[in-house]
C-alpha cells in the first residue's frame, strides 16, 4: 500500500491508473478505524481495480466545542487495517496541505443541508462539502462510497456530484452494526463502559418504531417518533437533537408514513458524545 501526504502526488498516482484503464474507488475517511470502515473499503474494491482511501479529519466540518480536538487518531493503526483489506493508496495530507494559507472557497449546497444535523451544526455541511469536492478533484475516482449511517452526508454528497458534474457514481453502503445493533462510528470509542446501554437506546428505538409500523397497519409519523423518543429518553444520559420521519430521496418531513420514509436521529450522550443512526420505516 502507497501512503502519500500531497494532492500532486496523489493525484499522480490516479491519472496513471486512469491513463492504464484502471477503475478507482475511492473511500474518503476521518480515520480510527471499525469494521464500518473496511466494509466501505472492501465493497470499494468490489466496484473499481484500484482503491484509494483517504484520511483526514477536516477541521472545517467541526463547530466550536465540537470534538475535533479530541478525535481519536492513530495512522499506524489505520494503514496495517486498511492495508489488510486491500487498499492501494492511503492518503493522508495534513491540514495545511488540504488548506493552505490563502485558501477561500466554500462549496454550499442549499435545501438539503438545512435541517437535521444542519440545524445543529451550522457550517458543518459546508466543510463536508468543500472538502469531498477537493478529493474527487485530487483522487480522479470513478466511484466513491460513503455509509449510510451520515444518511444526510450521503443526500447532500449526491446533490453535488450532480450539481457539480463530477463523474463520480456514489455509492452508499448498509450500516454496519455491533453484534448489539449499534451502529459503528469512530466515536463510539468515547462511550464508557456506563454509557453503552444509553447508546444501545437509538437502535432499541428504531426497532421500536419499526415493530409499531408492522404490528399497526396504520400508524402516524406522531406515534412512530413518540415510541423511538420512550425507549430513549428512559435513559437519564440522553438528549435526543432530533427524531425525523422524512423522505429518503429529499429529506423532507413526512406526513404519512410510506415505503420510502427514512427514520432518522441523533442523540447525544452525557453532553459529550453525539450518534447518528437511521433505518427504513417500513421493509429493509
Ligand atoms: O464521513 C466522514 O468521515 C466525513 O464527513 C468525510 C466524508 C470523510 C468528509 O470529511
């Protein structure tokens, strides 16, 4: 596996897999990682000849008094997991690489980026965004995966590749879970062992809501997000940012409940540790 700091030399490195007809796969990443991670990179190799995977925690996708400089990192570890499954090219550049001084262009996409975890993170997408915009750009990928768990990271990094005309197909890939059906992100790493069970509350109340959705053959978008918040907040450690039925493809609230709702939250725990998790209402 190459491991590379600079856009040149990364770049380099993809217009010669392109100039030999190879197909590049690239998984953008913040590091520290789970068995999420490698799905993402082994279902990469599954759909390209080459898989690029990069590294970088972006410090503009962070707010003031978010984790940023707390986020678990350890590159070693990282390049012997990511090496494992495969991957070509780890790329790691550093942040003034990424940004360097005199650097001024935000990429904002409008709508989808409003609600949700827009609303409670405000600039959060804008650096999503401009970053992703800036490794299509330095890796030349063909396809690019991202999880399903940032369900509206994946919404928005859909929106513009298509808005910006990237040539990039994107991929989403299935939640990875804990045996316990949490879902793995680099930040369940900070949960102590006391705040497991308050974190095993957001799958517990999907489940929850699904059940509900089965079991009634009508049922409101009121009852399903009443069920989700019981099982939750019966944990004193959680404060729920949001509990959503919206629609899968625009994100907009839903008014009924139909085949293509999305049940989606975030919860905090202790104050400290923010999760996301997400599930179809109805169906898998
Ligand atoms: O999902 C993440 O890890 C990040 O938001 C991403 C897509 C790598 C951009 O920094």
């Amino acid at each position: 596996m190459k491991i590379v700091s600079t856009a040149v030399e990364v770049q380099a490195i993809a217009q010669e897999y392109r100039d030999n007809g190879l197909k590049i796969g690239l998984v953008p990443t913040m590091g520290w990682f789970h068995e999420g991670h490698l799905a993402l990179m082994k279902e990469a190799g599954n759909r390209a000849d080459k898989v690029i995977v990069s590294l970088f925690v972006n410090p503009i996708q962070f707010g003031l008094g978010e984790d940023l400089d707390n986020y678990p990192h350890d590159l070693e570890r990282d390049c012997k997991l990511a090496e494992e499954v495969g991957v070509d090219v780890l790329y790691a550049p550093t942040k003034d690489l990424m940004y360097p001084g005199g650097f001024s262009t935000t990429v904002h996409i409008e709508g989808l980026t409003s609600g949700l975890c827009g609303a409670d993170r405000p600039g959060h997408f804008d650096g999503v965004t401009t970053v992703v915009s800036k490794l299509f750009n330095q890796t030349l990928p063909h396809v690019a995966v991202f999880g399903e768990k940032d369900f509206q990271q994946l919404a928005v990094i859909r929106q513009l590749a298509c808005d910006l005309d990237f040539p990039i197909e994107i991929i989403g890939h299935p939640i990875v879970r804990e045996k316990s059906g949490l879902a793995m992100s680099s930040r369940n790493s900070y949960l102590k062992k006391d705040e497991l069970n308050a974190a095993l509350s957001l799958s517990e109340g999907i489940a929850s809501g699904r059940k509900l959705a089965l079991d009634k053959k009508e049922v409101s978008v009121q009852e399903i997000k009443k069920t989700v918040a019981d099982v939750i907040l019966k944990h004193p450690e959680c404060d729920i940012d949001y509990i959503e039925v919206v629609d899968q493809a625009t994100l907009q609230k839903c008014e009924d409940v139909t085949s293509d709702s999305m049940l989606v939250l975030a919860v905090t725990i202790n104050k400290r540790i923010r999760l996301l998790d997400n599930s179809k209402i109805k169906g898998s």
